[in-house]
C-alpha cells in the first residue's frame, strides 16, 4: 500500500466563490483536487477537506468518502487540527495533526489524510 502526501494547496476568490485546489503526490504523479464554495474565509478549512477528498477520488475511485467536521482544538500548548469523515456503509473516521508553523490549511488537509489512514488501493 503507498501513502498518498500532501504537495500544494492552492486557495484563490473567483468573482462568487471561493476555489480550493489541493495536489497531492502518490507514485510519483501529481492528483489535484478542487472545490468550490461561498467566498469567505470561514468555509476554507472545510474546502481544504474537501478538495483533499476529492484528490483522494482522483487516486482511487473505488473509495468514497464524505467529510462530516473539520476543526481546530487546542491541546495543552499545541494546536491540532481534526477531521471527521464518513465511508458510506462502513461509518466514520477521526484523524488529526499538529498545526505546524501556523500554517493550519496543511493540518486540515493531514488530518483528512489521517482519517482514512491516508492509505489507498494499489
């Protein structure tokens, strides 16, 4: 089994929304991910989710997973990020990473990684 890793996330505002493009790297390919919504910065945590599923999709299709939550938690004097996610028929998935160097969008997209074990089908 190969572990897909997080390479780039790109975010950017479109005239009405709000476009997230996360790349991810598995067997020396490139697979990006996108998803679109409301263009305020409050749902960019939830589209960095998103658009790594959707990247996750790109990889193997067979998988289907939904995002449920994704969120920060403070623990102790660390910061982490949680992601719950759903696999239809077979319930949820909780996954988490530290917040390193501030830059919280790359915990969301890891902790995403986290929850299905960021292991996929060869």
């Amino acid at each position: 089994m190969a572990r897909a890793l997080l390479a780039t996330i790109d975010h950017r505002v479109e005239p009405d929304s709000l476009r997230v493009e996360v790349t991810l790297g598995w067997r020396d390919v490139a697979y990006v991910g996108s998803a679109l919504g409301e263009p305020d910065q409050r749902h960019l945590p939830r589209l960095v989710g998103e658009a790594t599923l959707d990247a996750v999709r790109r990889i193997d299709g067979s998988r289907l997973f939904e995002l449920e939550a994704v969120g920060w938690s403070e623990l102790g004097d660390l910061r982490v990020a949680v992601a719950q996610v759903r696999e239809p028929g077979k319930g949820d998935l909780v996954g988490s990473a530290l917040v390193r160097s501030g830059d919280g969008l790359a915990a969301v997209a890891k902790a995403v990684l986290d929850a299905i074990n960021r292991r996929i089908t060869d």
